[in-house]
C-alpha cells in the first residue's frame, strides 16, 4: 500500500506543476493578450495570491474535516472552472475575467498544495527515511514538462487560450485517476469530536499552530523558498526575454533550466539529508541560490545568466521540501502546521508579484530579481529551526539526530 500510495502521490505533484507552470511561462502572451504593463501584470497577479492566502488560511481545518480526497475533487473541479475564465480573458482582453480566474486558481492551488504534502509526508513516516524531496522533484519535473509545453506551443504561435484547454483537459483526466489512490495513506476526516470530546476541536488545533513559535519560524523560512522557487517561475521567462531580447520561447527554455537544476538536486538531496542533516542541507541551499541569483541578475551576457539559472535552481531545490517535513515532523498536528507554514508562502506569492513589478518598470526585471537575495540571506539564518524535535516521531537523519541530542 505505501509503494502505491508513494508513486500515485508523486503523480499527483507531477500534475500539480504541469497545471501551474505550462501558463506562468506564456506571462509575456498573456501580458500582451491584456494590454498590461509589467507593472500592471504583477499587481493583477497578486489576486490569485489573495485567492491563495485565503484559502490556506482554512485549508488545515478542511481537509481535517473533509479529508484530504474530497478537498482535493474540489480543487479539481475549481481548477477546471478558474482556467477556463483565464482563457476566456486572453480571447477577449477582459482583465476582471482573468482576475476572477486567477483568484479561483489561487484558492484551489491551496486546497492541492496542502493535502498532497500531508500525504507525502505520511508516506515519508510511513518509510522511515527522508523522501519528501522525490515528491518535489515530481513536481519540478511536472513544472520542466508544462515549461516545455509552453515553449512548444508559443513556438507554434498557439494562443494561450487553446493551450490552457489542452492542459486542463489533460490534467484533470489525470488527477480523476490519482485522487483515491494518493491519498490512502492520511486519514480521510479527522474524528467528529476531538480529542476533548467537544466538536470544532479538530477546528480549533488548526487555529493553535499560529500560536507555535517553531512553526511560525518553519513559515518564514518556507517564505523564503517560495519567493526563492515562485519568483523564478512568475518572472524568468520576462527576465530572458526583456533582459537579452530573447524569444518567448527562449525564454520557457530557460525556465525549464531552473526547473531541471532542481529537479537533480532534488532527486539527489534525500540521500543528502540523511548523511548531513536538514540543517547543513539548507545551509549549502541558501549560499547556492545567493550565488546563483547574483549571477543571473549581473551577468552580461545569456551564457553566463544560464550558469546562474542552474545555481539558482540548485539552491532552491530542497528548501520548500526541507519545510514541508519539518513542520509535518509530529503526525498528529501535521495538517495545521503545514496549512500554518504554507500560508507564509502564499504571502510571498501576494507580495512579491507587485513589488517585483513596479521594480521591473523602474529598473528591469534581471535587476529586480536581486532583491530576492534576502530570502536566501533569511533562510541562511533560520536553518537552524527545520532541526527535527525532540519529541518527533519523524525520522531524522543521522546529523539532526546528533545535534538533537546535543540541544
């Protein structure tokens, strides 16, 4: 049950990044579809992340209550209804059509994000070694394939609304096929009453892991991987293009570069975490993508930019699952803590989409990119938090197990 449970799952996160990536690298059709600017193209973007935020903010207690397959069918049919209005505006210029799609999109983003990594992480204790990394590079390798599909279809001068309706098409297919089995590893509801024998206490513990100082700090060092991850996907694409004048098409492959660095290193860090450790691992991810990002933002020419793709993509690899499995580490809070640390990096996707904009207008988007060096500087300094408890039932690699037991 668990090897089924492990390979439908990772079907499932490849999905999860075909669905986001194959239209975040059509930004530049789509920016000409609308007649935006970039400045105006990141403050619409910021409404999906609205839509994100709000629902992660619940998503803990939903799927407590309604399990993690029925949560999942509804960002299913959400997705379906939310891209179909995204392609209706890139028809028709409506820019209130594409912000309507784009909230919507958002929340189920959110309702898929949450179930799938408590699941993965299910499968990780189910195992007994860390393997939360191979479920992400599913997802990079998923988010590769859609960068490619884009690639592909702006090559041929396809639309973006004939594109958005092959791919949903697909992937919905695909997710009615995977939802039962990638979730049978989680428990489908949690318990009418809790623990205290009251109903909402299932509710109510979602509510309580704002009030844990480790996982909070497990947030901010999940922020820094998205604006780390997220920003090179909303914005490299843009970046290749207006930075060395380069196709639309150029510039999917090269977010299709990022994307294939992490899928490497991500295939590659459970072995490294088991021997060095969460913390160390994050540690060497965070001094990686510094380097990598300084590099595309100075580099003066696409050659050497494409060398700090690559390092930017290995830096970011294993940060978001590092997080991911540290706030999952007890069983029993795994949903709220996860739901609590995603929530920080849906406020990365509200922020980062409009501030890297308007900086875009002023300055570029290669140079607006550097400011994301600060999230490799915040998470240098909070890697110390991912170090498993000393109460966690979760395995731990030898490292933290070492240094735990030193603490």
């Amino acid at each position: 049950m668990v090897s089924r449970a492990r390979w439908t799952l990772m079907a499932q996160f490849a999905v999860f990044g075909v669905l986001g990536t194959s239209w975040m690298s059509r930004l530049p059709s789509i920016r000409a579809d609308l007649g935006l600017s970039a400045a105006e193209l990141g403050g619409l973007l910021v409404v999906g992340g609205a839509g994100t935020l709000a629902a992660v903010m619940v998503t803990g207690a939903v799927v407590a209550r309604l399990g993690s397959r029925t949560t999942l069918v509804v960002a299913t049919v959400g997705n379906v209804l939310g891209f179909g209005l995204v392609a209706a505006a890139t028809t028709t210029g409506e820019v209130a059509l594409f912000a309507l799609g784009a909230c919507l999109n958002g929340m189920c983003g959110a309702l898929t994000n949450v179930p799938i990594n408590i699941n993965a992480a299910a499968v990780e204790r189910a195992i007994g070694r860390a393997v939360l990394p191979h479920f992400h590079a599913a997802f990079s390798i998923g988010a590769a394939v859609g960068a490619l599909l884009a690639a592909g279809f702006a090559w041929t001068g396809s639309p973006v609304a004939v594109q958005l309706a092959v791919v949903t098409g697909a992937v919905t297919l695909a997710r009615a096929l995977l939802i039962g089995p990638s979730t049978a590893l989680a428990p489908e509801r949690a318990p009418r009453a809790g623990a205290d024998g009251r109903r909402g206490a299932g509710a109510r513990g979602a509510l309580g892991a704002w009030r844990e100082p480790r996982t909070l700090l497990i947030g901010l060092v999940l922020l820094a991987a998205s604006l780390s991850e997220g920003s090179a996907g909303t914005w490299m694409a843009l970046a290749v293009v207006d930075g060395f004048a380069a196709r639309e098409s150029v510039g999917a492959v090269a977010y299709g570069t990022f994307v294939g660095a992490m899928t490497v290193v991500r295939f590659l860090g459970t072995g490294l975490i088991d021997r060095f450790g969460r913390v160390t691992v994050l540690r060497v991810s965070g001094v990686s993508a510094l380097v990598g990002l300084l590099a595309f933002g100075l580099a003066p020419s696409l050659p050497l930019a494409w060398v700090g793709i690559v390092a930017w993509g290995c830096g970011a690899a294993l940060a978001n699952p590092i997080a991911i499995s540290a706030a999952s580490d007890e069983p029993v809070h795994a949903a709220a803590r996860v739901a609590v640390a995603s929530s920080f990096s849906t406020v990365a996707m509200l922020a980062a989409p409009p501030l890297l904009g308007l900086l875009a207008d002023g300055v570029g988007v290669r140079t607006a990119l550097l400011t994301i060096c600060g999230a490799a500087v915040l998470s240098l300094a909070l890697a110390g938090q991912v170090r498993p408890p000393a109460t966690s039932t979760a395995p731990a690699p030898a490292a933290d197990r070492d240094a735990r037991a030193e603490g």
